[in-house]
C-alpha cells in the first residue's frame, strides 16, 4: 500500500473501497467489533416503488426513533452522518431530543467522526446481508453483535 492509499484510506475508510480493495481491513474492522462490549441495534422497513424525499425523511426519523427509544440506557448522546439537509437535519434534532433517554444529539459529517464510519461500514454489511448480496460473508462476523427491531 502506498502512502497516499493509506493516508486516503486511514481518512475515511468507506465501505466500499474497503470491500473492493483492502477486505483484510474490512474483515480485521468487523472482527474488532466483537471485541467491544455493545450490540448493534437496527430497524428497516421494506417498501415498494418510489419514495419521495419527505417520505424517506419521515421514515428515516421514524426508524432512529424507534432504535433510540429501544435502548435502555438511560441516557444516550446520538451522533448521525450529516445530510446537507438543514431543515432535515433540525426536524431530526427536534424529534428525537425529545425522547426521554436523550441527553444530546447532533449531526456531524463522516469524514470527521471515526465512529460513524465504523458504523457506515457495519450498516452496508447489514444492508447486503438483508438484500441477499453479502458474498464475502461479512454478515457471519458480527451476527453474534446484531440485533433487529420491529
């Protein structure tokens, strides 16, 4: 690897350029979740035809409030990836602060937060794994770690 792959690599490490040309860093990401004293809770609606972009906002905040609320933490800061969407980005802010195990939450954009990007890659993996698409068995890693609502 040369140093600008790794510098671009080590920046933001996307899931797809990991799955496409380093998979051993992938895999050793995935295995280290094991390692971490948590569980990965997610929730998805399946749904046929288009979805207008209100109707994938109102989804989408349904959802987080629903994984949000799930948890038994007593208090919880939320951290999601950036939109670009500020009027999005508020309603999010507005109804999920509300909820009572809510200390805080933000947005912040993935490039600059590690930990959403860890959390992208987990979520492709689950994404494949539910579209039927994970052929590099990355689901098997961390099905010990998942967990689905609804």
């Amino acid at each position: 690897m040369t140093r600008r792959q790794k510098e671009a690599v080590t920046n933001e490490f996307k899931s797809t350029i990991l799955e496409r040309a380093y998979p051993q860093i992938k895999r050793k990401l995935l295995y280290k979740l094991n390692s971490f004293q948590c569980a990965v809770v997610y929730a998805y609606d399946r749904f046929e035809g288009v979805l207008y972009q209100d109707e994938k906002e109102k989804r989408y905040i349904t959802l987080l409030k629903l994984i949000v609320s799930s948890l038994n933490e007593p208090v919880i800061v939320v951290t999601f990836d950036a939109f670009g969407n500020a009027v999005f980005e508020t309603r999010i802010i507005s109804e999920v602060s509300c909820l009572p195990n809510v200390m805080s939450i933000r947005q912040d954009f993935s490039y600059n937060n590690k930990g959403l990007q860890f959390a992208d890659n987990v979520v492709g993996v689950i994404r494949k794994h539910l579209a039927g698409s994970d052929d590099d068995n990355y689901f098997e890693i961390i099905k010990t770690k998942v967990q689905q609502l609804g």
